[in-house]
C-alpha cells in the first residue's frame, strides 16, 4: 500500500466487492478509555455508515464510565471485554493486568466470531491489544490508527499484529515496517467537518468584533491555563475588547466564573462543552491542550490557537503534538513552565491588535488540517478487506 496521499482511493472502491458503498462492511472498532481515543472512531464509523446502511460497527470497550458517556447517544453496537493496562504501575499490578489478558482475549475472540466481523480497527490504549491479537488468531484483518505524533506503547507493539498502520502525522515512527504506515492524519467527527465548511465559508473575522478566545483544557480542564487565562485580564488594556468562552473542568468552574465577573469580561464559563461545533464557529483563537484528537479538531477547523501543552504526558506527546503545527505556521506553543498571565496577556494583545499578523496566522491554520482522514481510513480497510477476500476459495466468506 503507498501512502493515502498517493493511492487512487476511488478505483479501489469501484473494484471492491465488499465496496460499503454497496454491500456492508462488518467493523470493529476497539480500544478507548479517553475521548481522545474514541471520538476518531466514532468518525471511522460515521464515515463506514453514511456510505452504506448495510455496514455494521461494533464499538469493543472496557465499560469505563467516559465511554458509555461518549457512546449512550450513540446508534453504534457496542460489548465490553477486561483489559488492564502496564505503563506507570508497578510489578504487582503489572503481574494482575497479565493475568487478566487471557480472559481479555478469549472474550474478543467470542465477540469478533459472534459479529462475523471483516476488519478490526484498533484505536490505541491498551483496551485494544486483546482484540487486534484476537484478529490475527482468527486470520481477520486488523488496522491501527496512532492518533499522536510519538506513538503509544500499546500501538508500538501492536504493530506487528496489523496489516496497516494508520498515523495522524507525517514524521510519525511506528516502530514497525515501514510499508505498513498510511498517513491518514486524524479523524475528526462530522459535525467538527461541517464546522470546518462553516467558518472558511464566513471569512475573517471582522476587527471591530470582540476577540472571541476559546480555552480548553481536556476533559478534565486545565487548572494551570485557567489560572493563567483569568490572571491575563488584569495585565489586558481593555478587557471589553475581548469575549472568553472557557472550558474548566469540573473543580475550576465557580472560580473561574467568577474571576471573569469580578473583571467585568464577557464570558460563557462550563466544566464541559458538548456541542463542539457551535464553540468553534465562534473562536478566534484557542488556547488549549494538545491531545491529539484537540489538534485535530483544531486544525480541521482552521482555528489558530496557543498550545499548552501537558508537561505529564507519556514520551511527552503533546509537545511533538504541538510543535507540528507550530512548524507550520498555525500555532504558537507557551510550555506549562513559562506560563503565566503576564506572557498569555502580551499573546492575547498581539494578534487582537495586529490585523496582519493575525491574518497570516489564520490562514496558516486552515491549511494545517484535513478533514478527509475517515474517509482515506474507509477507503484503505474496503480495499483489503476485498484483496483478502478474493484470495479465498469461492464460497468460503
């Protein structure tokens, strides 16, 4: 397989029996525990079933509370299996999450028999190890997708295990043969796309408008950006001239509401936004995390934004996260340890008074995503998934 870039997408699909645009394609999704995790599968399985009603997807969790959260409003199928993970713990648990990986596997090899499954999608985490291992036992095609731009743990080792490896960006070393790698980038879900037409169909923003900042700060918040994004307004020559819409997580809500009322700066404070698109219509500028599915989501909209970038993630990961598209032009990156409310306000000045320098920016970001990423993932697991069916003896499925 070439990279997705360079491949001829449409006539793999056009010679393909197993087409989802046609006949239905049976896919497993696994691996999850974080947002970050599911929400591109979600996308994949959006993507799978605008195409065909006749496709079927099958969400395998490990039925963390974040998880049925993301899925309940979902129309998806969805089974839980036991999983443990290994990075960070110390032996003792190490030895119990080994123990729980037989009946992790047998339960995956049960559910991919019972949904008569074409292709697993392994989603990273380690919730996803037992059924891409499943898979290859059971001679059914497993695909990865590594959402950052250092790969994981689980995914470095799985790699073996699967016949493609998905990556969100272009520089990104899976440890595995190298023909195996597609840069696909990372997909975002489609009401993140819709937004994306949305806003390059509006224009630039005009200047006699507030200067709208979105803050997001994971699911969880950001206690280190929300203190020093109220901490910017006291440092900020006219504060009316801007308007926050503030994601804190829960612990940080009522203070940070109130910081904002104290100062007198118009402000939409909520432990968790879910409607996602109707932020991102409104934002100017982010000042967020750099998890891989916020990166994304940012730059598919074409939203320039400041990168904070979690100083505890594994490999430090959302540093190389970040620095990808602060290479391109499309972000600026303040590190947890420079971060104060001073050096956020001179930022937030900067590009609210500099018309042309925010411009470049802003167009910088809309050219740092794709929003063609599920459908680059569809168009690879149809195509050989159908190779691999044409290499079986007729009548066998």
């Amino acid at each position: 397989m070439n990279s997705a870039g360079g491949k001829d997408t449409d006539m793999a699909k056009a010679k393909s029996p197993l087409n989802p645009e046609a006949s239905g394609l049976r896919l497993v999704i696994a691996g999850a525990g974080t947002g970050g995790h599911l929400f591109p599968g979600i996308a994949v399985a959006d993507e799978l079933m605008k195409r065909s009603f006749e496709s079927r997807v099958l969400f395998i969790t490990t039925g963390r509370p974040v998880e049925r959260t993301v899925l309940a409003d979902r129309s998806f199928e969805t089974s839980e299996i036991s999983a443990s993970g290994f990075k960070g713990m110390g032996l003792l648990k190490k030895m119990g999450a080994l123990t729980v990986l037989p009946r992790g596997l047998f339960q995956s090899l049960r559910l991919l028999k019972s949904f008569r499954a074409d292709a697993v999608l392994g989603m990273g985490a380690y919730s996803s190890a037992p059924v891409l291992i499943a898979a290859s036992l059971a001679g059914i095609p497993g695909f990865i997708h590594e959402q950052n731009r250092i790969p994981g743990m689980t995914n470095r080792w799985l790699g073996r295990f699967a016949e493609l490896v998905f990556v969100s960006f272009k520089d990104t070393d899976i440890g595995s043969n190298p023909g195996k790698i597609v840069y696909t980038g990372n997909p975002v879900r489609s009401e993140i796309r819709r937004c994306a037409k949305i806003r390059m169909q509006a224009g630039e923003k005009k200047p006699e408008d507030q200067f709208t900042v979105l803050v997001l700060g994971g699911s969880q918040g950001a206690h280190g950006i929300n203190t020093a994004m109220t901490g910017a307004f006291s440092h900020i020559k006219n504060p009316q001239d801007f308007r926050v819409i503030h994601q804190t997580g829960t612990l940080d809500e009522k203070t940070v509401r109130q910081a904002y009322e104290s100062m007198g700066v118009e402000a939409t404070v909520s432990a968790f936004f879910n409607d996602m698109e109707s932020v991102y219509k409104q934002a100017d500028l982010a000042v967020c995390r750099a998890g891989a599915s916020t990166v994304a989501e940012i730059a598919a909209v074409g939203l320039p934004a400041i990168f904070v970038p979690f100083p505890h993630a594994a490999d430090d990961h959302q540093a190389a996260n970040a620095e990808a598209l602060e290479s391109a032009g499309a972000a600026e990156i303040i590190y947890e340890k420079e971060l104060t409310g001073r050096e956020l306000a001179r930022r937030l000045q900067y590009y609210r008074e500099d018309e042309a320098s925010f411009e470049r920016f802003r167009a910088a970001a809309e050219n740092a995503g794709r929003a063609d990423s599920a459908s680059l993932i569809v168009d690879e697991i149809a195509a050989l998934v159908t190779e691999k069916q044409r290499q079986k003896k007729p009548g066998r499925r």
